[in-house]
C-alpha cells in the first residue's frame, strides 16, 4: 500500500492554543512533525500485517515521549502534564498503539518506579527506559480479573534473599518487547505490592496475544509467571495495597483523555478534507445539510473535550486533580472520538473501510481505548458514586 500523505490540520474553534505557552506548542509541533514524517506513511501497512514496529521505541525515547514529568536526573523531561497531555493528543493522531506504547512507558512503567520505588530502582531503570533502550510494561489486569483488580490471584512467597512469583497477566501492551515489567501481586499476608520483573528471569515468559481487529500495530501479550525468582530489592518499598496501580492508572488515564481527542481530530479533519473534494449530484458533499450536521457537531464535541482537557491539565499541573475527574475526562474523550470516528466513517462512504484513509483503523482502536484502564461503564460508575456517595459496584 502507497504511504499516505498527512496533511493534517488541528481544529481550534475556541482559540485554545492561546491558553498554551510557547514551549507547549513547540513540544506539540516537534510531535507532530514527527507522527507526519515517521508514524503516517508506515502506519497503516504495519496495521494491516499486525505487526508492532519496533523502530519507534526508540524514536519515541529520542523524542522525549517515555517519562516526560519525571524529573530530568532521571533522564525524563521534566515536563508539566499539559505537554505530556499534548505529546498523547499528536501520538495518537498517528494511532492509538503508538500512544498507547508511550503511555505505558511513561505512566505505567517510570511513574511507579519514580513515585514508589527504591533510589537504587530509580537509578537502575528510569534513565533506560526514558532513552528507549529498554521497553516496559504494565502488569494488573488478569485472565479472570478485569475491573476487579482486588482478587488478582498473582501471588509470591518469601524465599530468603527473594521471593518466588506466580501468576498471569492478560492484555498487556508492550509485553512481547519488554525488557522489564512492573507487576502487581500478592504477598503472603495478601497485601498488594508492586515489583519489578525483568526479561531473562527463569520461568518468565510473555506470550504474543494474536487474533486482535483492534491496536493491531500495538503488541499485546501476556505475562506469566512459573516460580520466578525475583530478588527482594525489586519490590517497591514506598507502597502497598490497590492505591499503587491505581495512582499510575490515573496518570494513564489522563493521557487517554488527551489521546482520544487526538483520534477524534484526525477524523475529523479527514472528513472535512473529504467533504470539501467529494462531489456527488454536482457539488461538494459538504455542502448538503446532513453532512453538515455531522461535521458541526464533530468539532462542537472536539472543541468541548479540548477545553475539558486543558483545565484537567492546569488541575494536574497545581496538584489539585481528583482520580474521578480524570475517570470523567477519560470517559468523555472515548465516547466523543467513538462516536466522530463512526460519522467520519459513514461520510466516506466505501472509502472510509479502507486502508487508503486512516478513520476505520482509529474506530477499531477506540474500543480497546474505551475499554482498557477502566471501561467505559466503570468510569461511569466512578462519576456516579463521586457525586451521589452510593457505591454501585457491589
């Protein structure tokens, strides 16, 4: 297939970029000329073959996009969370996998490292994962154990100097390729904690997950344990319970919220592109009204996130964010770039199933995107208890 060429345009309807800084809109722009060079004219053919392409890790480490707030003497880039939140906008304009690979790099792997982990930990790992030189991934999620985390069955036992782990993880991205993996277990007593798991150790392997319609340029796996020994200095000393993995899903999801709207945009500005050179009974199609109707209400839906977006990035920025207005955020963008996704899809017409266009492969993305870290039912039930104090999950 011919690599396509990307002349996107990012809608601001609202004047947004005024509320950005100089040096936002020029991690935004490095971002975006990167996706347009790198990531548009490939992206599609690796899609198509399922195949993760593994050139990226390291482009994406040179970029700055693994662990942009964690501090630089950890090789991050010290960055505020709006530049991280606009460096996952243009990575997923370019394809969900891709943002997804950053976000678990970033917000699953060094966070937890950085928030919870040893000075030794610190050290070890995070200036190698922030260059690309070592890829990570993220283990919560179970075979049996999705949106209830709490039963995770993923146990280890004291063995002297180390501990022995057993258990399985189930869709986790990155874990083909990972180097390292941060997994959530139970100890003996049946507390949670967080460890750091690394390639090579004696009975760990990680599955490819085949068969996927969705991320199909992401790798996906699984991560099992078989009594893997894993020295006690890799457990996380500075946490301990669900408030662990769920502090780094918060910051995942945050990422999502500016991702998804990254989707939606790139949908968008193709149908418009498409609407303004389409013709059909003599005349451009977007100069029939229902056309039109989708359209204004696409950038309506786009321009609202945007705003959502930007103040859930001043309220990370000030400490002041709430895990339930992130679930909020993350739960919007979802529905508003599943929902453009599908009315992009439609006024293509034939075309928009079609490789030649990048709208069919976002909406297949969008529904790993607005059922992973959270369904979308979860994150509503998360809204739900928030403002009216009654828990619904039990």
């Amino acid at each position: 297939m011919a690599a396509r060429t990307d002349n996107f345009t990012s809608p601001d309807y609202f004047g947004v970029d005024e509320l950005l800084t100089d040096e936002h809109k020029l991690i935004r722009e490095s971002v975006r000329s990167y996706v347009k060079k790198e990531i548009s004219p490939i992206i599609e053919d690796y899609a198509q073959k399922a195949e993760f392409p593994q050139q990226i890790v390291k482009q994406l480490g040179d970029l700055g996009c693994f662990g942009p707030t964690v501090p630089t003497e950890y090789g991050g880039g010290g960055l505020d969370y709006i530049s991280y939140g606009l460096m996952m906008q243009e990575l997923e304009r370019g394809d969900s996998g891709v943002r997804s690979t950053a976000s678990v790099q970033g917000s699953l792997v060094m966070f937890p490292i950085y928030q919870y982990g040893s000075e030794e930990q610190r050290k070890k790992y995070l200036p190698k994962l922030a260059s690309g030189e070592w890829l990570g991934c993220f283990g919560l999620t179970e075979p049996d154990h999705g949106s209830d985390p709490s039963s995770m069955l993923t146990n280890y036992k004291d063995a002297g100097d180390h501990v022995i782990l057993n258990g399985a993880k189930m869709w986790i991205s990155n874990a083909p390729f990972s180097q390292v993996a941060v997994v959530w277990a139970k100890d003996e007593a049946g507390d949670i904690k967080g460890l750091i798991v690394e390639r090579g150790m004696e009975g760990f392997t990680t599955p490819t997950t085949h068969g996927k319609w969705s991320l199909r340029a992401s790798a996906t796996g699984e991560l099992v344990f078989d009594n893997v020994k894993v020295p006690k200095e890799n457990i996380f000393p500075n946490v301990k319970g669900l408030k662990g993995p769920l502090g780094c899903l918060t910051k995942a999801r945050y990422g999502i919220a500016w991702g998804a709207i990254g989707a939606a945009m790139d949908c968008y500005d193709t149908a418009l592109r498409y609407s303004q050179e389409r013709e059909q009974f003599g005349r451009p199609i977007g100069g029939f009204q229902l056309q039109q109707k989708k359209l204004a209400e696409m950038v309506t839906e786009i321009t609202k996130a945007q705003l959502l977006n930007w103040r859930l990035g001043v309220l990370m920025n000030e400490g002041k964010v709430t895990p339930q207005q992130v679930s909020m955020a993350k739960r919007n963008a979802c529905e508003v770039a599943t929902n453009i996704c599908r009315d992009a899809r439609q006024m293509l017409g034939g075309m928009g199933i079609t490789g030649e266009y990048p709208v069919m492969r976002h909406m297949m993305n969008l529904e790993s995107v607005i059922t992973y870290e959270g369904t979308h039912d979860i994150h509503l039930l998360i809204t739900g208890m928030d403002v009216t104090g009654f828990n619904a999950f039990k």
